[in-house]
C-alpha cells in the first residue's frame, strides 16, 4: 500500500482521440503490477447523469452495480480492469452544481457568496480525492471530459491546477493531443500540440506527460521537439499510434514504457513487471481466429454504433472465448417488415434484439423474433429485447391480437408487460427506472441454468416495465418457461423456450458485466449456438 497517487488524463486538439481507452490502458498496466487502481471521469455536461440522453446524443448509458447511469467510457474500465466501478466513478457538472445548490439550501456556506471558485472546485476536488480517501487505491486516475479550452471544462482543469499543488508529487497529468499527418508532405505536425500544451499552461496547468495519438510512427526528432516545446522530458513523449483493436492499446503503452515513466515520476517503485500473460493469449486469438460467425444486432439506433457498446464488445470477448470472430449485422428494426424478414435475416446465423424505449421500432422487433422462433434461429432478447419476445409470443401463440407492453400502448386490452405499482407512482424521469444489480434465482433444468451452471446469479437492470405475472399461467401452458426469477419480489428476469436451439430474453443487461478476462456466459454460449448452425 502506498500513498494513494492521482493521475489526470487532460485531452487537447480535438475531441474523441481516445482518453478513456488510454486512461483503461494505463491502469491495466499499473494493475498488472500489482497496483490498486481505479479510473474516474468528470463529464462537464450539465445533465446530472447520462440517464436521460438519447443515444444519439452520447452513446450508451452505462450501469454501474450499485445503480449509477453513467458515461459509456466506465464500461471501458470495467472491461479493461475487470473490477466493478461504481456512483463515485462518475461525476457530471450537474451532480456538482446540484450538491453546491442542496448545500447552499440548507445554509451550508453560513451567509457566504456561492461561487465557482472556491466551491465549484472544491466540490470536484473532495469528489477525486473521495476514491483514493475512501477505497484505498493506490492509484485513481481522473478522466477529464471535453478538450481543453471548452469553457465548461474550465473548473475541472481549475480543480486540477489546486489539486497538483496540493499533492505535489503524488500527482500528475498526462495530455492526450493528436498529431495531424499531412499526406502532401508526409509529415506529422506538432504545432497543434504546442497551442494545446500552451492553453493547458495558461491554465496554470504544466502537463508532465504528452501521449501523442497518430496515424504513423514517431521518431526522434518529433519527441524532441514536441519535449522542446512544452517543457517535458524525452521520455515523456509517447507516441499513441492508431490500434487494430482498442485491447492492443496497453501493449502499445507497455512498449513505450508509459507505465515505467508514470512510477519514475510519482517516485513508485514497482516490485514487478506488468503480468500481461492472459492479456496476451486474449489478444493472440482476438486477431488470429479464422472461424467467422454472423450475427444480427437488430435495434433502432444501429447508425450510432456506440449505442451498443457495450453489447459489440461482449461479443467480441464471447467470440474469443469460442476461438471465432463475430461480425454484427447492424439491422434497423424500422427496416423489417413481414415481406423483407427472410432476406434481411437469412444471412445470419443468430439474432439479437436490443435494448431500447419508446414505440419507434418495436414492430420490427417483434417479427424478427417471430423468424427467429419459428426457423429455429439462435435468439437473444435483452431487456426490450425480451418484452418484445414476450409480446410477439401473446400476439402469434396466445392469440392475444393487441398485446403490448403499456409503455408502447397505454390502451392495450392485454398488457403483458406492464409498470409496477411502485413505478406508476413517479413522474421524475432521471434515476427512477428499477438500475443496478439484482439478484436472480435459476430454475433448474433449463438452459439459463445450464449456462450459468449456478442457482443465484446478480445482474445489471434498466428499466421501468417488467413481464405482467398476471399472465404467467398462460404463458406457461404454451411452452415458455420462466427460468430465472428475482427471489424477493417475483419478477420474471429471463424468459426461454424449449425445443428451441437458444431462445433467451432477460429483462437484464448482461452486457454491462462482460470483460476480457470474464467473458459473459450468455453470450459465450449464444456465440457457441450461432457456430452451430454453421453446421
Ligand atoms: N423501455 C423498456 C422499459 O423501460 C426497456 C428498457 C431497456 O431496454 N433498457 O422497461
């Protein structure tokens, strides 16, 4: 155990180069030596969670255990360090300002002017330092949202500024900026660095390292100049090159030694070399598995690929587990009628339905799982995935003509999948679904329990509607079978069929728990049905 260390990952030049996979990076090889590491991000949006934005807006909505709805980039930690993140990973501008405001309320401040700096501030501040105080890491690596110079981002580099002169040397701040190539003349330029470097120093704020992402390799005389320019040492200078697959890029950082500079300059000394062995084998097979299998991601934001995050890159850890590579077919469901089903989805070998909300779409769902059930097509259903397998199920096999879930059509005389009480109750939309991990009990005998091979297992939740159990019996008498159930308050979390290869919905999101070195079960074993019917 050491004194907890902070490292703050800053971004310049433009957005989206890749901070969160750096950060993930970064820890991996610190935790890979034996450290205790955690990642946060501070989103400076004023939305106090990413709860109620569209995907089109931010991409996925992530789900910690204990319930938080946060930035897509936690699933990457998660994914990256295999540990579960939590309600303290994540901080937006809208969390700071609502505590200031609560505060301010009960007169926490005794008459003072609430302003940005000190208060702003130092609410950022004792939420970074709460991980390290708190859990004990002995690194917490701080994620700052935007690129530097966005004037919403200006408290958190203004909090960094306090916070590196407060800890001294149990902090640092790395700056992720991009190197423009530019192909007439075949070089990369860094001046775009240095003016990112410099609005960081006017800040107040002195980078100690540089990652450089780029297309082509580095060489000396860029890192001098770049080490020249904004006052860092040569080795300091790493070089980001662009990566097959984001799980080379901590074998990129190992062997520009990112790791090693970090400790060097947070006066860590390390016991061992990072033990990436597993890493290694995962990566080996990621890019040398021939065997391909096609699969079918039927949803309503397929233009957004990073709505379904999380779900691209379970299949990517369930297909290594199978030693194949899974090609997602990303099918619109507002595409799929009755006439166009077969060709759409004859060339795949399963079928999975997302998650969502709201009416646009929810047909073509449904008939996708009617092709799936009826030609013996692997299907997995999740969360809206499964209630439109329950509807299509009312509708074609109970005969039940209008069956809906209320969320779709608050009319409908069979309302199969329907609010709690306790939901009907609220009127706030952010927070209020039923979020985070819950247990489940597992019917034996079934081909949930034979892939999960254990009797109560916790999954992640998102959503207000839940499966009618007035309906059970009827639904059961026809052939499908309740398999896992939520022990105290009897709610219907997976539904199958039998004398189906694999039709599973769970009302959970197993893809929020699927990483590298714990490939989910259930889309180990989906994969592993949709090879099969390779022949
Ligand atoms: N819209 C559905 C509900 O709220 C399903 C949510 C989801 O797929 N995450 O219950």
């Amino acid at each position: 155990m050491i004194t907890t260390k902070y490292i703050f990952v800053t971004g310049g030049v433009t957005s989206s180069l890749g901070k969160g996979i750096v950060s993930a990076s970064l820890a991996k090889l610190l935790q890979a030596r034996g450290f205790k590491v955690t990642i946060q991000k501070l989103d400076p949006y004023i939305n106090v969670d990413p709860g109620t934005l569209n995907p089109y807006e931010h991409g996925e909505c992530y789900v910690t255990n204990d319930g938080a709805e946060t930035d897509l980039d936690l699933g990457h930690y998660e994914r990256f360090l295999n540990t579960p993140t939590s309600q303290a990973n994540n901080v937006t501008t809208g969390k700071i300002y609502q505590t200031v405001i609560e505060k301010e309320r009960k007169g926490d401040y005794l008459g003072k002017t609430v302003q940005v700096i000190p208060h702003i501030t130092d609410e950022i501040k004792r939420r970074i330092k709460i991980l390290g105080q708190q859990y004990q890491y002995d690194f917490v690596i701080t994620e700052i949202g935007g690129t530097v110079g966005d004037i919403e981002s200006t408290p958190y580099i203004e909090a960094v500024r306090q916070l590196k002169w407060e800890l001294g040397q149990n902090s640092l701040v790395i700056h992720l900026t991009l190197l423009p190539y530019l192909s007439s003349t075949g070089e990369l330029k860094t001046k775009p660095t240095q003016h990112s470097v410099k609005m960081l120093l006017e800040h107040g704020v002195q980078p100690d390292i540089i990652v450089c992402r780029t297309e082509h390799k580095i060489n000396d005389d860029i890192r001098k100049k770049i080490a020249l320019f904004c006052n860092v040492s040569k080795e300091a200078v790493i070089e980001a090159i662009d990566a097959r697959s984001i799980y080379e890029v901590p074998l990129l950082m190992e062997q520009e030694k990112l790791d090693e500079v970090v400790l060097k300059k947070l006066n860590v000394v390390a016991d061992q070399k990072p033990d990436l062995s597993k890493w290694k084998e995962f990566l080996n097979t990621l890019y040398t598995s021939e065997k391909q299998v096609d699969i079918a991601l039927v949803g309503k934001y397929v233009e957004l690929k990073d709505s379904y995050k999380s779900i691209a890159e379970a299949f990517i850890h369930a297909g290594v587990q199978n030693k194949c590579k899974v090609n997602i077919h990303w099918i619109h469901s507002e595409k799929i009628n009755k006439e166009n089903v077969r060709s759409i989805l004859s060339k795949v070998k399963a079928i999975l339905v997302a998650p969502g909300f709201g009416n646009r779409g929810i047909e073509g769902k449904i008939i996708a799982i009617e092709y799936a059930r009826k030609n013996n097509i692997p299907f997995l259903g999740i969360c809206l995935g499964m209630q439109c397998a329950v509807i299509e199920f009312a509708r074609n096999v109970l005969n039940y003509e209008d069956a809906n879930s209320r969320e779709m059509n608050p009319a409908t005389t069979h309302p199969v999948i329907d609010l709690l009480e306790s939901q009907k109750k609220i009127d706030y939309m952010g927070g209020t679904m039923r979020l985070g991990s819950y247990p489940c009990e597992l019917k034996e005998n079934t081909l949930a329990y034979k892939i999960y091979n254990q009797k109560i297992i916790y999954e992640r939740h998102r959503h207000r509607y839940e499966f009618n159990n007035e309906y059970m019996d009827a639904f059961a008498e026809k052939g499908m079978v309740f398999s896992g159930m939520n022990p105290e308050k009897g709610l219907v979390e997976i539904i199958e069929l039998k004398d189906h290869p694999f039709f599973i919905g769970v009302q959970f999101h197993p893809e929020y728990k699927s990483t590298v070195e714990n490939p989910h079960p259930l889309f180990v074993h989906f994969v592993k049905s949709a090879l099969e019917q390779n022949g």
